[in-house]
C-alpha cells in the first residue's frame, strides 16, 4: 500500500519551499507527482540540489506511521526512504522519543550507582600507613589518571601511558578496593554490568575512582606523596617490603614480554600457575633484562620446534616454558653470564616501574637492577 505524507514546511526560504511542496507531491494513489529531473531543470539546479533544497524546506511525515508515544509521524528525508517502509514498524519510536528514554534511564541508572557505591566520609588516608606497594600503585594512578583538580581518579583505560604490567593494575585495583580506593558514584553507567538489572558489578578499567573523604582529599594525598618520593622521606616499613613489591613487578613484566614473544610468532599463550612459579623464581634471582634474554632464546626455539616438527602451535608453546625453565635452571647451575636486554618499546616503561625503580630505589634503569635480597633490604635505599 503507497505511503500516504503530510507535508510540514519548515523553512522561511520561498524557493525551498517551493521544491518542498513539488518534491513531495502526492496524487491520489500515492505516487509522486513530479520527477526530480523536472524539478531540476525548472529550477536550473542539479538533482543532488534539489534533494537537498527539499530536505531543508520541509519535512515529509507518514499518515499512517505513528511514533508508539507522541504520535507524531515517520519522518522521511528522501524519496528513497519511502520506498523501504516494509522496514519499519508501525509502532516506532520516534528520535525525540527515543532521547528522552535514553535519558531517563540514564538517569535512573545513576540513582541507582549513587544508591549502591558510597564513598566513605572517612577515616582520612595516611601515607605512612601505607604499604609500599600500595603507595607506589597509587602514587602511579594519580600521575597518570587523576583529573585536572586532582579531585577523582578517571578510568585506567584512559591513561595515556602504560600504568603497569599485564594484569598487575587489575589485581591492585581488586586489592585495594573498598580499603584504600572506592568506585566514584559519578562513573559512567556505561562502565557498570546492567544485565541484572542492577549495578552489582563492574568493569574495573572503566570506573572512575575515589579515596575516602571529600573529593579534595585526593590532592591532599596527592601531595604527600609527591613530597614523601621527592624527598624519600618515606616509613622504614616500606624498606622491608622492597624485595617483595621488586619481585611481583618483575614477574608481570616477564609475563608480558612471555605473552609478546610467543604472539610474534603467532603463538597465543596465557600464563598458567606452574609458568607463573618459574617466572617469580626468575624474578627472584636475575635481572628483568636477562630474563628477556632467557625469554627470547626460547621463544626463538620454539618457532624452530613449530617448524622442525610441524606440531600444533599448542605443543610449540609448551615446548617454549619448557626451554625456558631448563635455560633458566642452567644458567644458574652453571654459572652462565646472561647479558641484559634492553626494554622492548612495544612494552613501554610502566608508571609503576618509574615509581618503583626510578623514584623508590633510584634505579635509573630497571633492566639491569638486581633483585633486593631480603637479608639486604634495608640497603634499598638508605633510610632517610
């Protein structure tokens, strides 16, 4: 059945209306009256001219096609349009309509974020009671993700350099939630799981972030913790913990450039328990640069088994962590000289590494820092 318009002008322009009112115009069956070509030529105009001097002189809405909650009709931009009305529905909503519900569950969705996550007035945070891991974490969030006011942590995902190693950022955030840091109720919905209903989770790269406290209480943090790695005025505790936060960060770097490797030779591979034992212990005994050494030789090794043996890219990584461990196990055996690789700039240095490294231990290149024996951790560094 032909689609029936009315015809609203909308514009002050004579000549678009004008063309409007020809280039929507109906007979009684429906079918329009006049070609665009016809048009075109009386007005002196090219076709594309007219299309749009009768876009913008008029707005052609179905009699029949009604918005399901106003009641205004299906607008048409062009001919064209009005011959795919098969394609839409009678009870269509219509853009003025579908904004308003957009915003109103937005709205709704925000009540209910604000309802469930509720920043703390307090206790205020201390610096000195902090790990050492944790401030350094949150002294790299804040360089890299905090606002202009340094009132709120925006999103990690929007950080503009890396923030740290592989799933390290993740599962600090985990540690740290609801102890030192607390989703901000002004995130965007978008970054919470709706398919309950509800807000009950969320995906930790997107939130924002806060401390307990007023807002303002992020640039008082912010600060002393500026002074407190300036100035390395920092809590002896923090001298014990050094050896423990240096392993876990190597062994997420090792892990990365793992992962890195192996994918360059278009080997997937996820880092299992047993790979995660052997990294630590590498982490624990060598420098991170000679272990991307260890790392490269046996990724290297491995596309040579892939070939060699025409496997499948499962067993080929396999065989990789096992190349790896048995290198590794004998370069320490054997008293192997393992040189230092420098960083892979597809892995940038991390915001936790320069705190860390540069920052904490004064390490200028972390690469070739050995790791901090514990009956030695109170040499890294000096107490002030």
């Amino acid at each position: 059945m032909p689609e029936i318009l009315r015809l609203q002008l909308t514009s002050d322009d004579q000549q678009a209306r004008e063309i409007a009112e020809l280039y929507w115009s109906q007979d009684d069956e429906g079918q329009f009256v006049y070609r665009v070509a016809e048009i075109a030529e009386t007005y002196r105009l090219s076709s594309r001219e007219v299309r749009e001097l009768a876009n913008q002189g008029g707005i052609a809405e179905s009699q029949s096609r009604r918005c399901g909650h106003c009641g205004s009709g299906f607008s048409f931009k062009s001919r064209a349009d009005v011959s795919m009305t098969s394609a839409y529905r009678s009870d269509f909503i219509c853009d003025e309509c579908r904004h308003r519900e957009e915003s109103e569950r937005r709205d709704a969705e925000r009540r209910l974020i604000t309802e469930r996550y509720v920043v703390p007035d307090g206790p205020a945070l201390n610096c000195s009671a902090l790990g050492l891991e944790e401030a350094v974490f949150l002294y790299a969030l804040i360089r890299q993700c905090a606002d202009e006011s340094e009132s709120r942590l925006l999103p990690v995902q929007t950080a503009s350099q890396r923030i740290g190693p592989g799933d390290y950022v993740y599962d600090l955030l985990n540690e740290l939630l609801d102890e030192v840091l607390w989703v901000d109720p002004d995130s965007d919905p978008a970054a919470f799981d709706w398919e309950t209903g509800a807000p009950d989770r969320f995906y930790l790269a997107r939130v924002r972030w806060r401390i307990a406290g007023k807002p303002v209480e992020l640039a008082r943090i912010a600060t002393a913790l500026r002074k407190t790695f300036d100035e390395k005025d920092w809590p002896s505790h923090w001298e014990g913990e050094a050896p423990f936060v240096q392993r876990r960060i190597a062994a997420h770097e090792l892990a990365d450039y793992l992962v890195a490797r192996l994918a360059e030779h278009h080997f997937q591979f996820t880092p299992g328990p047993k790979t995660w034992e052997l990294l630590r212990t590498m982490a624990e005994s060598r420098p991170i640069g000679e272990g991307y050494n260890l790392i490269w030789r046996a990724a290297r090794d491995a596309a040579a088994f892939y070939v060699r043996e025409g496997c499948a890219r499962k067993r080929a990584t396999a065989y990789a962590v096992g190349v790896l461990r048995r290198s590794f196990e004998r370069a320490g055996s054997q008293g192997w000289s393992v040189s230092s690789f420098s960083r892979d700039w597809n892995l940038p240095r991390s915001e936790v590494a320069h705190v860390f490294f540069e920052l904490f231990l004064g390490e200028d290149d972390e690469m070739t820092c050995p790791p901090i024996q514990l009956n030695e951790a109170s040499d890294y560094p000096e107490a002030a």
